[in-house]
C-alpha cells in the first residue's frame, strides 16, 4: 500500500493543514434513507466518537483507485456506551472525493467485506464527500460482544489528492485503541497501530462519531485524573484536574468545592472560556487554584464538581471527584526548567525545530524577537539537553533508555520530535503544548510559553553546585539539596548529565523547504531565511549543550539523597566524571555538568542547575573555599571525620577547604 507520508503521518500532524470539509446533503435507498441530513441528539442521546471535531485533520488512502473499509469499536464493556444503543453513523470523507457504492454497517465482528456485516444498509448515494450523516430505521442494541461500527465505499476515478487520500483522520500524536480500523483491496485489517508498525509514522483516529442512547445523561461531569502541587506557605497553586463529559451536552462551564480537613468550601465557578468541553466522553485539562496548608508537609484536598453549565451535575457516583495531594513548602526557591530536547538528525527533518528551539532559550535569544514574542519566565532558570539519535554526538545508554520509557513508542516511530519540559510534560519541539492553536495565535514560537509557565511553579528542594577538574579527566562535582518541608522518607535522587557546546556538524532540513508556498515561518526571520529557504542538508551547524555522558540519568544515584529531609537543613553529595575512555568530547573547556534532582516515586525532575567545569552556582558560596594543608581536624560534607589522605572538600577550622 502507499501513502502520503509527509501530509498524512507527519507534516500534517504538526501543520495541521486541511481544513475542515463542508456539510453536503445525501441520499440513501429505499430502505434505509436518512431521516434528516444532518441529526440533532434527542433527551438521553449524544454523539460521540474517538476524536474531536477541532478542524484538524490528516488523511488516508491509497493514491489509486480502490475500496475502502473503515470502522472504529465499541467494547461490550466501554464505561459509558455499555447496554447503549447506536441510532445513528456520523462520518468524515473529503470534499472533492468520486464516491461509489457506499454502504453503511455494523458488524460484532471485522467483516471480510461490508455485505457480511451483520447489519448493511447500501447503497447510500453520496456523489460528493464531507459529512454525511446516516440514522438506522431499527436502533441497533450494543451487547457484550460490542459492536465494530463502519463504513465502506469505493473511489472509481482519480481527478485530485481527495480522491488519492479520501479518508479523514486526526492530525494529532493522539492515537488510541479500538479507534481506526480500515482495510482496502487487500482485504486485510489494520487497526490505527498496526498501521504505525508495518508502515511506520502515525496515523491518527478514525474521523467518525456515532449517536448513543438511551439514557445518557443531559449535563454530567467526571474527574478523570487530578494533579499534585507544590505551594509555598500563604499561598495558592494552580493543580491540573482533567474533566471528562459523561452528559450529550458540551461543557462550557462548571463549579467546584474543595474539601480540606474535612471543612468543605463554597462552591467556586470555572469558565472553560476557549476549551470548552465539546463532545461525549471528549476531556480538558484545567489548572484550578488550590490554598496551601498552615504547615509544611504533604496533605490532601478533595475536589468535586457540583454544577454544569448552571445545572446540578447529573453524575453522582464517585466519579465526580477526586483528591490531589498538596505539599506545602516553607518558601519558594529558584525554579530551573530543564528541557530535554530530541534530535534525530541522521534523516529526520524536524531536528532543525528543536535546534532553533534550544538555542533561543539557553542563549538569551528573546531580545532578537522581543517585537514578535512576549518573553516568558528567567532564561537564566533555562537547562538544555541535546539528545541526539543516530549521528557522532549520539549518547546510546540514554537514546536506549528514552526509547524504553517512551509512552509513545508504540504508536510511533518518530519520537525524536518532542521536548520533555521536566518530565512531566511532552509537548512539541518548536510550537510547544499549544500547537493546535498556532494559526489562532499568529504562528508563533510557542514553547516559549511552555518554558515561561514552568518558571511560575514553587518546587520543593533548591539545589547548588560546584565543579572542578579533579585530575586531566576527572571532574568532580559537589552538589547541596535544600528542601522546604521536612519527612521521614527521602523519594528523591540526584542525576548527572555532561553536555558540550560549540559542536559542529550537519541538520537535515528537507521538511521546512516544504512550507515555503504557505509562507508558515515569514514571521521568524531566522527559520525564514535559514531553514525555509534554505538547502535541504544544511551544513556547519553550531550545536550547543550536546549530550556527551551521563550518570544515573533517569532514576537517580541511589543514596545521593538521605532520609530524613529536614526543613531547611542542606545535604552535600560529591560525584565524579570520569572521561578517560568518552570519545566524543572535542573540546573540554566547552563541557558543563547538569545536576537534576529526581522525584523517584513520578520520574519528574523536581529542580536542576548548570555549571561550567570549573565554576560554581552563585548561592553556593564556594568562594570561601580554601586550600589548606595544616593538621587540623578535617570533615567532609556530611560531618564525618577524615584523614589526611581524603581528597576533596571538607570542613577545616570552621573554613571550606580543598584537600
């Protein structure tokens, strides 16, 4: 089979380029006509589908003449759709389409072709392609076997790309299970990740939704996940709490209570504004405020959700709220953002967007476009990782390690166009978490704003470092973690990464060349006339803060980190690099050690600092440092005694001294 594998698993995931069909009236046979062209949900109804309708869209196809086959499947035991019954199909296909033969379905199983559906209403007369709407005289009763719901029909001319790619699917990293099934001439069936793996890029959801019911609820909300949150004493912090629509009416508003120590607040409203809640089933994200405790240390906060869109939300069951854990810190300490930026150079055009990206933000680029962008948070508080795959700068433990952890390996093979903004979120190389929303916002450098926001966030440790060529390859580092809230476990380790500026090599920049027709990047004047305009192997690249070596990097070094933490009290850790075997350093007096400190119960880098190799961060207080040989007692950072022959820094006559 082929495929448009720029537009369909990758340009348009990131570009989002096609725009939304047109509704189109249509006919059907005699027996099973539309009841209207375009059904509206009646009380206990609701569309609902795998997607959301957000005018972002990719496509399928063959580039031929061909019969298509396209479903998606709903379990017997799906949360809400069980006992259900489907009264209506809503499908996607493109505009300019030759549509033959179609024929609507649904089967218990994958039929080898849609006349051994266990139900098969044809032919539907669509002589144009967009959204078609089609209802089912008999409302058809999902049991426990679940239901396949489908779709098929025939393209019998090639007059344009509509006809070569007619399908519609999502444009987004967003696959999930049971939402795309198509099959073509071959007969063979392919799920939306079997597709990934045999073809490899990404192939999105099925654009299609199906009308439930009975007995859906009108106006209900559920709490699917609540975040944590750090907050400094006397203040407030904003918790992520994703809300799902369990009712046939899209959210547009709700209120909530949180519920501390048993004392449960005054109901608070939230307007989702321009991320309403639009479909069954369909989730936002939204960052609400909650007080921190009296004291420090971790406590719990209850929130629940009691009205949507001005009524009492329908949804009584439990799902309707959910605690999130608080930690409440003495004060607020310095927030360093680490960005682990990946670079797949060898053949993968977009590396050039996470290059631009780095050096923007770790070399106090935003003066330069100051006009165009309004600047977010300290780029002084700003820690780039390069992370390169298969190319001389490559680190292979840690492109492994990536790869294994990687929550998207199995729906990609393309995870070399992300930056992780420490470990905690994933967003896009150069647009960041708000790239659907680019065209909206003037195209714009939007990881920026991913970067800005992570500066506004109170952490729970402050973390110092002190570096210093301990022998021709040896640098030794001493680190000091401070933490804001004392507890008698310590789920926390130090990690260690060396990176290196100013080296040299190619990009591969085949992909931006392609955007120069719609003029996507005329605003940023450097992508423009670097890369959009540019050669399709650009040359002599300068790359700064290239992964060279690691140590420990994903769970910490065990032990770095003692229980208990007490509040305020600093705890000291002495690591060594040893580069006597690393070949691909070119230049020593361009390393610098990043030290990140770990959450090792969720994997997320709670703060970091970045030195050069023979520098020290500026609230150390190194500079006191001496060098001393008289006899007097010496201890080392921990407080235990140490003889003469210890090497390192140590406490001597009240002074910081290197032995």
């Amino acid at each position: 089979m082929k495929k448009n594998l720029f537009l369909t698993a990758l340009f348009a995931s990131l570009f989002a380029l096609c725009s939304m069909a047109q509704t189109i009236g249509h006919s059907g046979n005699v027996q099973h006509a539309p009841r209207k062209a375009h059904i509206d949900p009646e009380v206990g109804q609701a569309w609902w589908g795998y997607f959301i309708d957000d005018n972002q869209y990719s496509d399928f196809g063959t580039e031929g003449t061909d019969t298509y086959n396209c479903a998606i499947y709903i379990p017997g035991d799906h949360e809400l759709a069980k006992d259900s019954k489907v009264y209506a199909e809503r499908l996607w296909l493109k505009r300019n389409c030759n549509i033959a033969d179609m024929k609507i379905w649904l089967s218990t199983e994958l039929p080898a072709s849609a006349e051994a559906a266990n139900v098969v209403c044809k032919p539907v007369t669509v002589t144009k392609g967009g959204i078609v709407d089609f209802a089912f005289d008999e409302p058809y009763q999902i049991d426990n076997k679940g239901v396949y719901v489908g779709y098929s029909f025939t393209i019998n001319k090639i007059e344009s790309d509509d006809d070569k790619w007619p399908v519609y699917t999502t444009a987004g990293l967003d696959m999930v299970q049971n939402a795309m099934f198509v099959s073509w001439s071959s007969g063979k069936w392919y799920s939306n990740f079997d597709l990934c793996n045999t073809y490899g890029g990404n192939w999105g959801n099925l654009c299609m939704h199906v009308l439930l019911g009975d007995g859906f609820y009108s106006y209900a909300a559920a709490i699917k996940s609540v975040g944590t949150g750090v907050v400094a004493i006397g203040n407030t912090v904003d918790v992520p709490v994703t809300v799902e629509n369990y009712g046939g009416t899209d959210i547009y508003d709700f209120d909530y209570t949180v519920t501390y120590d048993g004392k449960e607040s005054e109901p608070m409203h939230y307007d989702t504004g321009e991320h309403p809640i639009i479909g069954t089933l369909n989730r936002q994200t939204y960052k609400l405020p909650l007080t921190a405790a009296k004291v420090t240390g971790e406590s719990k906060a209850l929130v629940k959700i009691t009205q949507v869109n001005g009524g009492p939300n329908e949804l009584n069951d439990g799902h309707e709220q959910a605690e999130a854990n608080i930690l409440t810190v003495a004060k607020r300490v310095a927030r360093r953002t680490v960005m682990e930026n990946f670079l797949n150079t060898g053949d993968d055009g977009y590396a050039v967007l996470s290059h631009v990206a780095n050096d923007r933000l770790s070399h106090d680029w935003h003066n330069e476009f100051e006009s165009s962008i309004v600047c977010g948070g300290n780029h002084n508080n700003y820690i780039g990782i390069m992370i390169h795959d298969r190319d001389g700068f490559a680190t292979n433990d840690y492109i492994k390690t990536c790869l294994e952890l990687d929550d998207l390996k199995a729906v990609t093979q393309y995870p070399f166009i992300f930056t992780d903004v420490d470990r905690e979120n994933r967003v896009l190389n150069y647009f960041g978490s708000q790239y659907y929303d680019q065209y909206n916002r003037r195209t714009k450098f939007g990881i920026e704003d991913d970067f800005g926001a992570s500066q506004s966030e109170t952490v729970e440790a402050d973390v110092q470092i002190w570096t210093r060529w301990k022998t021709d390859n040896v640098i030794q580092s001493t680190v000091s973690t401070t933490f804001g809230y004392s507890a008698d476990d310590a789920h926390y380790a130090l990690a260690f990464a060396l990176v290196e500026d100013g080296k040299v090599g190619p990009i591969n920049n085949y992909i931006l060349p392609m955007t120069y027709q719609g003029a996507m990047f005329q605003w940023d004047p450097e992508v423009w006339e670097t890369y959009v305009k540019g050669p399709d192997v650009i040359d002599n690249v300068v790359f700064n803060d290239v992964l060279v070596a690691t140590d420990e990097i994903y769970e910490g070094i065990a032990g770095s980190i003692k229980a208990p933490i007490k509040e305020g009290d600093t705890q000291y850790y002495q690591h060594n690099f040893d580069l006597s075997y690393n070949t691909t350093i070119q230049n020593k007096e361009n390393l610098k050690v990043i030290v990140m400190l770990i959450d090792t119960k969720s994997g997320r880098i709670v703060n970091a600092n970045r030195v050069h190799v023979g520098e020290d961060s500026e609230e150390l207080g190194i500079s006191t440092i001496e060098t001393n040989t008289d006899n007097a007692p010496s201890y080392d950072l921990t407080g235990r005694r140490v003889t003469e022959a210890y090497k390192g820094l140590v406490i001597q006559n009240g002074k910081k001294v290197m032995k």
